[in-house]
C-alpha cells in the first residue's frame, strides 16, 4: 500500500473508530424516562450513566499515553473499542439498577482510552496537518452522537425497549472495532519508547487553562445531552420530539467539527474562532431555556458551535507541543483533568432537578457553565498559541 493510501485508510479507520466514542452516553439521553421507570431509580442515580463515562474519560486519559507507548495506538485503540461494546451489552442485559451502573464503568473505561487515543493517532499519521486530522475523528465523534440521539428511541420501539436498543448500539461498536483493526493494518510498526510513562505538565498555566475550558465545555455539552430531552418532556414534548431536538443540537456540529478547524489554518489562527465560537455556544444555550418557542433554532445554533469549539479545542494540544510524548502528556492532563470535572455534571444537574422540581434551573447551570468558558479562553497567551496563528 503507498503512504498516501496508508494515510487515506489510517484517517477512515479514525473516523470509523470516533463513531463508537459518544453513543453509550447520547443514546442514553433519550431513554433516560424510560431506564428510571424500568429500574424504579432516582433522577440522580440515572445521571451516574451519563457521569460515569465522562468521569472514565478523565481517570484513563493518562492511562491511554501509557498503553500507547507501551503496546502502540493502534493496539490500545482496539483495546478500547472492544470495552465499550463488551460492557455496553452487559450493561443493557443487567437486571437491577446497581448493576447496570457497575457495568457502566466497563464502558467509560473504553470510551475513555479511545478519546485520548485520538489526538496520538493523528499526530502518528498527519503531524503535518493536526487541524484536518483532528477535524476526521471529531467529525466522526459527532456523527455518532448524532445518529444515537436519532435513532435510540426508535430502536427501543422496534427491539423491545431500552435494552434492546443499548445492545444494538454496542454491537455496532464491536463491528467498529473490526473496521478499525482492518484499517490501521498497514500503518508502521511499534517502537516503544525508553519512557513509557508520560510527565504531566503540572506547572504549566496554559495546561490548566486547557482543563478549565475542557471542564466548563463539557460540564454544558454532557449536561445538555443527559437533560435536554427531560426538559423539553417537562414542556409537553413527546419522548420522539425531545429526541430530534437532541439530535439537531448534535447535527450542525457535524460539518462544524471539520469545518472549524480547517478555516481556523488558514484565516486568523485558532484564538479568534475559539472565541467566537464560545460566546455562540453560550448564547445557545441561554435560548434554551429563555426562549424556548425558538428550540430547533437555539439547538441548531448551540451544536454549531460545539462542534466548532470542540474540534478546536482538541487540536491545541498538536499546536503546543511538537513531540510525541509531550503531546500525550498534555493531552493525559487537559482530558484528565477536563473530563473529570465534567463528570458530575449529569449527576449534581439530576440532584438539581430533584431539588428544584424543574429542569429551567438544570439548563441555566449549563448557560453559566459556558459564561465562564467565554472568560477562559480569552485569556489564553498568545505566546501559546504559536503554531495556531494566535
């Protein structure tokens, strides 16, 4: 196989592996009614289906560095893959609440190895151009959130309920895995590094700054997907209605998570899009739950800016750091960190539901969440940002 088509098929088994990071969280959301009655839980207890993987996503991030210096990206992608649709069918076939829980960690275990996988894999196969390959994998990460927040109610319908439609989800991440193995065959053979263990830049301000926003961006992002069906269910909207709104906020972020970063190489570097793209995810956000007569338009708008925000956002640690190893070490810390602090945030905005009585409290933390991340990211030094054109 030439280079060129070596690269062609290492970016498509890329943009087949990002398929299978979202689902197990975004097809959650529109079930959520439906698994609460089923297992007799608490709002609070079910948001841990959607905190739990994105805490994983932060926990095994640093992990992921090491298994691929130790065992290759490639390997430890597999890896990842495997767990999400191993577990994913456990879970769906667990009897009681608890159980279903414990198995969740399974997955985030593999959602977490292959999200910070991701930004190795585009360094190993197109270190020349980070914003096009980060821009194939967040592509393919919102296509999957789309296409899960679409079809999970129907597929419940049609395959006898929540359960059913989990376990057609994580077989199509086994089938993933498959493509992926099959993809990355012909890419070049693993070295492994005399360090394995990546050094966190700990003191680093700029990599704090990058936790910060990861955290407040996803805090909103997970936030929304667990609740935003809820809260428009609380509004008189069907579960099907809920779900297409869920699904339009994930559709625009599709083009926009390769759309973004591309134009961000080429017009005004990154500092300028990452602001105003955060500053249109706040603003969508605010609509929500202000005015919600305008939700098709305000999920629009928020998803085009996620998945603008997003895609870049993943594409600094390439811009900061030039080596490998210092990639995974930033990367391990902003995923670590970032992840880890958007965790609660399905749970303590399912505490805040049971608090309140209402979900318009739960999406007002959201707005505020992405308040606080315009404030961020305007303060990021522009020294930084000197591979981005910042």
């Amino acid at each position: 196989m030439t280079k060129r088509g070596s690269t062609g098929a290492a970016l498509s088994g890329l943009f087949l592996a990002a398929l299978a990071l979202r689902p197990q969280i975004v097809g959650v959301g529109p079930l959520i009614d439906e698994i609460q009655e089923d297992l007799d839980a608490s709002h609070a207890l079910v948001g841990l289906l959607g905190t739990i993987p994105v805490l994983c996503m932060g926990l095994f991030a640093p992990l992921a560095a090491y298994l691929s210096a130790r065992l290759g990206t490639r390997r430890a992608m597999t890896i990842g893959l495997v767990l999400i649709g191993t577990f994913g069918v456990l879970r769906a076939l667990a009897p009681g609440a608890w159980l279903v829980v414990l198995l969740t960690w399974g997955v985030g275990l593999g959602m977490g190895l292959g999200n910070a996988l991701a930004p190795l894999a585009v360094r190993e196969t197109v270190p020349e151009r980070p914003a096009t390959g980060t821009g194939v994998y967040t592509t393919g990460i919102q296509l999957g959130s789309t296409i899960s927040a679409a079809v999970a109610v129907p597929l419940a319908g049609l395959l006898g309920g929540w359960r059913g439609a989990l376990i057609a989800l994580s077989v199509a991440a086994c089938v993933v895995a498959l493509a992926w193995t099959v993809l990355e065959r012909g890419g070049e053979a693993h070295v492994r590094p005399a360090v394995l263990v990546p050094r966190l830049p700990w003191r680093s301000r700029t990599a704090w700054l990058l936790v910060a926003i990861f955290a407040c961006m996803g805090s909103a992002y997970y936030g929304l997907n667990a609740w935003l069906p809820d809260a428009y269910g609380e509004r008189g909207w069907s579960d099907e209605s809920a779900g297409l709104l869920l699904a339009a906020m994930n559709l625009t972020a599709i083009p926009c998570s390769f759309l973004v970063p591309w134009l961000s190489d080429r017009h005004g570097g990154r500092r300028p899009w990452l602001i105003g793209m955060s500053i249109v995810f706040a603003t969508g956000a605010v609509g929500l739950v202000a005015v919600p007569g305008a939700a098709y338009f305000w999920a629009l708008l928020a998803g085009i800016s996620q998945g603008g925000a997003f895609a870049l956002v993943m594409t600094l640690p390439l811009d900061f750091e030039s080596t490998r190893e210092r990639v995974g070490a930033l990367v391990g810390l902003m995923l670590g960190g970032g992840y880890s602090l958007a965790a609660v945030s399905p749970f303590v905005l399912g505490a805040v539901r049971d608090v309140t009585g209402s979900f318009d409290a739960v999406l007002w933390v959201c707005a505020a969440f992405l308040v606080v991340m315009v404030g961020l990211v305007n303060v990021l030094p522009r020294p930084a940002l000197r591979y981005a054109g910042g």
